[in-house]
C-alpha cells in the first residue's frame, strides 16, 4: 500500500474528469478511496491533515471529501480546513464519518456539507455518490 501522504501526485491525468480532493484522517482509508475513484474515472488529488493549502491540487477541485470533525466541538481532524477556506468558495464538500447518526447529520449540515457517507462504504459507493452530488449520474 502506498503511503497516502505521497498520493497527491497521483491523478488519473484524464482531462475533463472531475477533479475529487480527498482530506483525510486515515491514510489507509484514504489510498483506499483514491485508488477506487481513479477507476471509476475521476482525478484524484490527496492533501495531508497538516495542509492547509487548499490549492494543493493543480487545478481547484470540483468536490471535496474529507474527514467530518470530531463532534466534541473542537476544530480536528483533517476536515476543519476546508469549511473555513474561502478560496474554495461553492465547493461541495462530502462529509465522510463513523456512523450517520441523526447528531453527525446535523453536524454536517452545520459545516454545510452537501452529503455524508460511511466511512465503511466501498468505493464504488463512493463514485457514484459523488457522481449524483455533481449531477454526473
């Protein structure tokens, strides 16, 4: 398995594909992820928790997965950066979560999350929710 924090060079480097920016925890969840998008025809770019670059991608992302943060009201995970990026302004944003609970739904609606998946879903599942996010279905 690759190290997760070296993927972000990893792009199907297909133009005219959706271009997804993975902000993730988990590395291993998060090569998972990439690996499984760039087979199901997107770009991928991934950025490290630490980042708070939201232009690591070559071009800006059509959508955005990351990490929701932790509920307990800090500001963690590698989620917190980007529902304060203003350069990613209209940039729907995936919510990816342990459980999909009434409390992470509403948690996700605060941040202004578009959708929040499983963070046990398969990548397949992923694509095409990420597909129907972007009306690509």
């Amino acid at each position: 398995m690759p190290n997760a924090g070296r993927v972000d060079e990893c792009r199907s480097g297909r133009s005219g594909t959706p271009l997804v920016l993975l902000a993730m925890d988990d590395d291993e969840l998060c090569a998972t992820f990439a690996y499984a998008l760039i087979a199901s025809g997107f770009d991928v770019a991934v950025t490290s928790i630490a980042a708070s670059d939201g232009a690591s991608a070559s071009r800006p992302p059509d959508i955005i997965v990351a990490t929701l943060p932790i509920p307990s009201g800090t500001n963690g995970g590698a989620a917190g950066i980007w529902w304060s990026d203003t350069r990613l302004p209209g940039t729907p944003v995936v919510a990816i979560a342990a459980d999909v609970s009434a409390a992470t739904r509403a948690a996700a609606r605060r941040l202004g999350c578009v959708a929040v998946c499983l963070s046990t879903c398969s990548g397949s599942t992923l694509a095409t929710g990420l597909r129907a996010v972007l009306d690509l279905t």
